[in-house]
C-alpha cells in the first residue's frame, strides 16, 4: 500500500480554485511582550482591522500585595526595637531625674507610659467601661467634672480618669480631688501625686481650672462610696456646694458625669464601726465576701460600666460676686444633682445585666 501523504489543513492547495487569504499584516499587530496581554482586535465599518487599547490585566496593587511571613516578622522586629529603645530611654529619665513634675506633684510621664498601661486592663477587660457623651468635655480651657461616687474603695475616679484620657478627642489628663485619707496612707499618697490629683479644697481647685485643667470631684465624698448596698444609685447629699461657687469663680463649665456599676463591685451589707474607729477609717466595709474570704475578697467583682457624661452648664454669665450668692449656689447644686440622678434613673433602665 502507498504512503498516505499528510496534507495540511491551512495548505493552499487543498482548497483548489479557493481564493488565497491575503497575507498577514505584521505592522498592524505589535509583538506581545512577557506577561503582557494580547491586543484586541477590531473591525471597522470598511472591513479593515485596527488595534485598540489592551483590556485591563485586573493586575493587584502595591497595597494588596499579600505581606509575606518574613516580611510580618521583620516588621514586628522593627516595632520591638522601638519598644525596646523607649523603654530603655524611659528608664534612663527616670534614674537620671530628666523628667518633669509640676508643683503638685503631677508626673505626666510616668502616667501616660506606666499607670494608665496599669488600669487600661482593668479598665478595658475586666469592667469593660462604656462611655457615653465625651464630646461635651470641652478640647480646651478649664472644666470641673461632677460625677457620682460609690464603690467602696474609689475605683470609679480611677476609671473616669482612663475614660476622658482615653477616648477623648484632645487626650486631655483628667485632675481628681482627692479626701485627706487618700494622702496620709503610704503608697497610695505617691500614686496619687504622680496619678494628678491634689487635696479637695478649694484653693487648688481654683488654681487648676484658672491654669486651664480639666478636674473632677465627687461631692457625696465617703456618705456616697462607703453607703450600704440597700441604697445603691440613691446620690447622698452634695455638701454646701463648695463646687459650685469654685467653678463660678473661674467661669469653667460644670459637666454632669454618671457612673453606672460601680456600686456592684463591693455590695456592702454591713461596716464595722468599731474596727473602722480604730483602724482610723470613716468606714469599714462588710461584704458577702469581705473578710470571710480573706485577701480573695478584696477582689471587685466583674460588673459591666457605663460612664456618661452630660452637657456642660455654663457659668461664665454670672458676675463675679455669683459665687458668694448661697441661693444661686444651692440651685446649681440642685441642678448638678438633679441631672445626675436622672441620669443614673435611665442608664439602669437601659441596662441588660449587671454583668453584661
């Protein structure tokens, strides 16, 4: 049998009389390079074919490149080195007294790098704090924040304290008024300089809010943080309004603020006022824990925070001799009151649980 000859299908000759395709134009089409698209062709209305843009490759951006695992390595190396370097750069301050303090003792330093690293925890984690209405602290200038104390130990200044540095828009230090208890005992007395706060008078309440700081009190004093469980949220009389006639002095706004679950951490059932005259405490605590459990009991429990902060009561329209006016002062502290129970009132009717 003979060979069988292969004739090609594009071959010319196979076609007979067909007519021959014209030969391909090279000019029309450029060579593709690597990796680049193959251009499209079109017909026009003559029937001639031109070459119009290369579709979109859908190639991925600088930004969507996929960061490799030595690249994320080598990136958190680098964050480590600067963690490193600050920390050791903090420390030589710290033992060399390059540092600042102002005349009340304030180290602003130790507390944005250090004390506020050791409340955030507590604050973010174990009461995870909800707070509410920071915009009407004002960026700048002096305020006095009102707030509600309860507790039984005075973790909720504490608390307040992380919120408005935290989550404020300006970061601004919050300046607590403290009771003298809190710069007799040892430890605590340091903390607290260091932390901001200064003495509940009036003389350097005045003096921080003319220097344009932000302070905070808490009127009820111990009658709030140290009442028994049974009158939880029922705010206790706000003294003579001392407050208030600093606040007009200075014509700093007044800033209703509301704590919500502070009064479960420590339910207080009973106070031992004989230990408590003794120890030299204005109270002493008797909890469904404390003392029976021993050091366990001096753990709070995890009970879900809201802190609110309400709008702002002006009190730069008074005269100057406003402050000596008891009438007017006695209506503003009404008022300061009055918006922060109502306050209370609402927030724990929008409460799902004491716990969550």
């Amino acid at each position: 049998m003979a060979d069988a000859k292969v004739i090609p299908f594009d071959d010319d000759r196979s076609r007979g009389s067909a007519v021959a395709r014209p030969p391909r134009r090279r000019g029309a089409v450029s060579r593709r390079r690597n990796g680049e698209p193959a251009p499209v062709r079109e017909i026009g209305e003559a029937g001639e074919v031109g070459e119009v843009q290369p579709l979109p490759t859908g190639a991925v951006g600088q930004d969507d490149v996929p960061v490799t695992g030595e690249e994320r390595l080598d990136k958190d190396a680098g964050a480590l080195e600067r963690r490193i370097a600050g920390g050791l750069s903090f420390l030589r301050r710290r033992l060399t007294g390059d540092y600042e303090v102002d005349d009340f003792g304030y180290d602003e330093e130790l507390t944005d790098q250090v004390l506020m690293s050791l409340l955030r925890p507590l604050y973010e984690k174990y009461f995870r704090v909800e707070v509410k209405g920071v915009e009407n602290i004002p960026a700048e200038g002096g305020a006095l924040i009102v707030a509600n104390h309860s507790g039984t130990l005075p973790l909720d200044g504490l608390m307040m304290q992380v919120a408005v540095h935290d989550h404020h828009p300006a970061g601004r230090h919050l300046r607590l008024l403290a009771a003298d208890l809190v710069f007799v005992l040892p430890v605590v007395n340091e903390l607290a300089r260091k932390l901001g706060h200064t003495l509940a008078c009036a003389e350097d309440a005045e003096r921080l809010l003319g220097q344009g700081e932000l302070v905070g009190v808490m009127p009820e004093g111990f009658k709030g943080i140290g009442k028994p469980f049974s009158e939880r949220y029922k705010l206790q009389r706000f003294g003579r309004g001392g407050f208030v006639s600093t606040a007009l002095r200075q014509g700093a706004p007044i800033i209703p603020c509301s704590i919500v679950g502070a009064e479960e951490i420590y339910p207080m059932i009973g106070n031992a006022k004989t230990l408590a005259r003794v120890l030299g405490f204005p109270y002493f605590p008797l909890t469904p824990t404390f003392p029976w459990l021993g050091p366990l009991g001096g753990i709070p429990l995890p009970t879900k925070w809201t802190i609110q902060f309400g709008e702002p009561i002006p009190t730069d329209g008074y005269p100057p001799e406003a402050a000596e006016d008891p009438m007017l002062m006695f209506n503003l502290t009404d008022q300061v009151r009055e918006q922060i129970q109502h306050t209370l009132y609402k927030l724990l009717v929008q409460r799902r649980s004491v716990f969550f």
